[in-house]
C-alpha cells in the first residue's frame, strides 16, 4: 500500500518561507505526476503546483514566483519551496499523486 507522508508545514510571518517534504513509501512510478494542493479554511481544495515525470511544472496563478516545486525521483520525494508567504497562503497542504493523497500539514501565515 503506497502512502504518502507530508511534513514542514507551521506557522510562519508575512513574508517568510517554509519547505514542504513529501515522502513516497512503497512502490511508486517515477512516471507519475505529483502535486501539492491546499485547502483554506470554508474553501475548496486547490491545486497549487504539480510536477511532471519530465520535470515540466504548472503553477496556480496566485503562487507563480514564489512557489517552487521540485522531485527527487531516487528518494520518491516532492518538494514545495514556498517563499514571499501570503496569509491567504494559508491553509492545510495536501500532497497528490494520481488516486493517491497524503494526510496534510498545516500552514498558517500570521503576524
């Protein structure tokens, strides 16, 4: 059974940067894409960036510039370098691939 285990999320300034770590445990294709949503509080969840097999990335408008997405395929890891953090950055952080979902880690912007 392949599970996937976020971890970085906390509470941070306006302004400042956190790191997401997602981890792959089990068998998982380097081929599948991986992403990370978010879920604001009384809101959807959203895509925020996903990254392809061939490294092309897609980012939601609202984080293009300070988002970074990137994998490490050898260790089944993705990361989200997020930097300039918004308060509507908040929210609770999901890591995706394919059917599969992670079990989410905070993230609160907040003076």
């Amino acid at each position: 059974q392949v599970q996937l285990v976020e971890s970085g999320g906390g509470l941070v300034q306006p302004g400042g940067s956190l790191r997401l770590s997602c981890v792959a445990s089990g068998s998982i294709s380097n081929i599948r894409p991986m992403a990370w949503y978010r879920q604001a509080p009384g809101k959807e969840r959203e895509l925020v960036a996903i990254i392809f097999s061939g490294r092309t990335t897609v980012y939601v408008d609202s984080v293009k510039g300070r988002f970074t997405i990137s994998r490490d395929n050898a260790k089944n890891t993705v990361y989200l370098q997020m930097d300039s953090l918004k308060p509507d950055d908040t929210g609770v952080y999901y890591c995706n691939s394919m059917t599969i979902w992670g079990q989410g880690t905070q993230v609160t912007v907040s003076s």
